[in-house]
C-alpha cells in the first residue's frame, strides 16, 4: 500500500500541530531546542497563570527556568530560576 507524498506531509503536519513536547528550551545549545515550533509561539500556563519569561520547561517533571531579571551568567546567558508545579503547554496560534 503506497500513499502519494503530499497524504504523508499532511498526517506528519497534523501529528506535529496537535501534540507539544514534553520538554522544550528556548535555548539553540540545547538538545531540548526546536526552532520551528518556538517560532510557531508556545505559551505556558504554570499555576494557573500564564507566564511570558520562561526559558525551559517540562511538563512530566512538573517545572519551568524562568529568566531572572536582566542578569547575564558569565557565558552570557541569562540567569534561571526553577519553579516546580503545575505546567501546561499550548501553542498561542493554533493555525
């Protein structure tokens, strides 16, 4: 049983758009990095509130990195907070 490629994009765009991934960083040295769906806007409800300045989550383990403040690590990067809770993931366009 054969299916013509554009049958095959469809169902791999479909599988894409209706499930998040566990665990995403905003981060491009990371393994957990994916430039395609952060461009897409994820947004991330922790507690019951949405949240804007989250660096990394994961919602099986239950936390977030927040940045904090405007301060910079020695590498450059910006300094994290974890908070652990209740983490819900979702895309803010769903189209």
């Amino acid at each position: 049983m054969s299916y013509a490629p554009e049958t095959i994009l469809r169902r791999s765009e479909a599988t894409v758009t209706e499930s998040l991934p566990d665990r995403l960083s905003t981060d491009p040295r990371s393994p957990f990095y994916d430039e395609a769906l952060l461009a897409r806007g994820i947004g991330i409800r922790f507690n019951g509130k949405e949240l804007h300045n989250v660096e990394e989550y994961c919602v099986s383990e239950g936390w977030i990195r927040l940045a904090v403040g405007k301060a910079l690590d020695r590498r450059g990067q910006p300094l994290t907070q974890k908070r652990t809770g209740t983490v819900e993931a979702f895309l803010k366009d769903p189209t």
